[in-house]
C-alpha cells in the first residue's frame, strides 16, 4: 500500500508563520499542472504502484482551493486505476476561497476529506498571523461542506503566539464549541517561528507557555476529542487521519509536485524548490540515503510523539534501560513490544533522552 501528497504550491497571500513553498498563481496554472501530469506518471510507474494500493492522498499547499477543479479533474483521472477502494483523499482549503460549488465537485471526483485553515476565530490574531478570511467566512464554510455532503471535516488552528492569553484561548475554545458537530478532526499548531517567513527573527511573538498549552490541550480533550499526536485531535479514532499517521508509522510514501517528498525503504526524494525548474524537469529528484541510525532516530521522533509509540527491538541495550526506567517512573506506557509516550508536550525531550 502507498500514500500520495500532492503539492499545489499557489496561494492568494503569504501567511507571515508560513514556511511552506507557496508562490502567486501569475497564470502558471497550466504549465504547472501539466508537469505535475508527468511527476505522477513518473512516480507510479517508479515506485512500481499496483491497481487500487494508494491507500491516502492528501493535496496540499499552498492553498490548493484557488485552483479551478478542471484541474483536479485531470489528476484524478490519472489516479483513478491506483486508488484503494477505501481511499482516504484529503484537500487542504483557505475559508475565503471555498465556494459551495467548488466543494460539490470535488466531493464527485472522489475527494471524501476536507481540511480547513482557519488558524483562529478572533479577528485580531487573524490579523496578526496574516490570515485574510474572518470569523463568518469560517461558520459559512464549515455549512457549505455540510451542505456538500463532507463526512470528515478538519479544521486548523494555531495557538502559543504573543496573542495568546487563557481569555484568548478561552474564546478559541468557545467557537470551537459551537461548531464542533460540525467538524470530525482537529488540527492545533503551537506556532513555530521559521526562517524566511516575516515571522523569522521574531522570537518574541512566539508566547513560549508549557501551561497555556497543557491548558488549551486539557480543553480541548473536555471538548471531546481524541489526541493521537502532539498537534492532532479526533473526534474518535475513526476519524485519525490516515494519511498522517503514515508518516509517523514510518511507512512508504510518494511525494508529487514543487517542494514535494518522497520516502521509500532508506530513500528520501525531494523535488526543485524553482517552480520554473519543476515545470521544465518534473521528474527530478534528489535522493538521500539514510543509515540505520537516520532511521531510528526519526522512529524515536515520530513514535513519541504519536500513539504509533516506540518498538523495542528498535532500542538498543542503554536505550532499553532507559525506557524501562521512564516506565517506572510513569512516563512511559509498556504494551505488546511497544513504548509510549503518556505526555506529548514532552515528546522532543523524551527523543533527545535517548
């Protein structure tokens, strides 16, 4: 089984945070589209993908929904042939950007997830985060996906900016409040301070408050839902995201389209960062090889800080000794040959640890 991620990297503006490959459309649409036609049919036939073994394929950006579906269309013709039967397909989309109409046409090409980047409900931090939807655009599009018949809906928030006091969070959590029936999945980003972002250099609009954030975690687990990472909340675990809990799990996946990445056996295939370079070389790859020891250490990283927790055999002796102490001490959890981790705010000092 594989797992697909494809990049549409055009947005309408630059979020300050973002540090994600995102560029103006500047009517690049059809030359970008064709290349990622030839990346796709490239990667299947390279990765030697059989008939209905994609498992996940997650379209992101970027903001993907500020491209007309024609587009879409086109590649999920491509996919048709490869896609599992019970394909989770998921699209990230902006609340200004989203029409009714767009949302019921992808919903028939065969996309069943949606994902919306909402960020916040308050107007000022909206503002300070370079966010140009408000409150109302994020209420109205939550009804049209409803309204488009969407099952399984994510939204994203992002909290521990400068913004964030318990009265700020105390307001996120009402609004999520009123639309939680609305939404399956939740998406809660601590903010990261990135280079090249216009948020780069400035550390001090990042607020760095462990017990804002457990209190805002709390809250939302008293609002019901369920956390299997460190930034990923469901509704219940049939709504854990698939695709995501891919990556954690280690397993194998094809990366399509500007800035995208790849990630077979101990491979990992990176595509140009220069959309003019991509639409004139679209199968390009850079290839890193990682050792054993590359291996393990992102297998601590992501284990610790999801649910897919640690397997044993991975540890070696010290490592094995360590653990079980933090099982003494009830940090770790021990069942069937794994290790895991009882508190995700701790997960990069847990990885480090060891």
């Amino acid at each position: 089984m594989y797992h697909l991620y494809i990049h549409i990297p055009f947005c309408e503006s630059k979020c300050y945070y973002c540090s994600f490959t995102s560029l103006k459309k500047k009517n690049y649409e059809d030359s970008y589209f064709n290349a990622l036609k030839k990346d796709l049919k490239f990667q299947l036939d390279f990765f030697k993908v059989k008939k209905n073994s994609i498992k996940t394929l997650f379209i992101g950006g970027g903001t993907p929904s500020i491209i007309q579906t024609r587009y879409y269309e086109e590649i999920f013709k491509i996919l048709e042939p490869f896609l599992s039967k019970n394909l989770e397909s998921t699209c990230e989309t902006n609340p200004n950007s989203t029409s009714l109409e767009w949302l019921k046409e992808m919903k028939n090409f065969g996309l069943n997830r949606i994902s919306f980047g909402a960020q916040s409900f308050h107007p000022k931090k909206l503002k300070f985060l370079g966010r140009i939807h408000s409150q109302d655009m994020i209420f109205k599009v939550l009804e049209n996906a409803n309204k488009a018949n969407f099952k399984n809906i994510n939204l994203d928030l992002i909290y521990d900016t400068k913004m964030d006091d318990k009265k700020m969070l105390e307001f996120e959590l009402l609004n999520l409040k009123k639309i939680k029936p609305l939404i399956t999945h939740l998406s809660a980003y601590n903010l990261s301070i990135e280079p090249k972002t216009i948020f780069a250099k400035k550390e001090h609009f990042k607020k760095n408050a462990p017990y804002l954030m457990k209190f805002f975690i709390n809250n939302l687990k008293e609002l019901g839902f369920f956390q299997y990472e460190i930034s990923n909340f469901a509704k219940n675990k049939t709504y854990i995201c698939k695709h995501n809990l891919a990556y954690w799990q280690g397993k194998a996946y094809i990366g399509c389209g500007l800035s995208a990445i790849g990630f077979l056996k101990n491979q990992r295939f990176y595509t140009v960062k220069n959309l003019k370079d991509y639409i004139a070389n679209p199968t390009f790859r850079k290839i890193e090889n990682l050792s054993l020891k590359d291996l393990n250490l992102e297998h601590l990283f992501l284990g610790f800080r999801s649910i897919v927790g640690i397997k044993e055999s991975h540890l070696n002796t010290l490592q094995k000794k360590k653990a079980a102490l933090l099982v003494k001490e009830k940090k770790l959890h021990y069942k069937k040959g794994r290790f895991y981790n009882l508190n995700f705010l701790l997960s990069d000092e847990l990885a480090l640890y060891f």
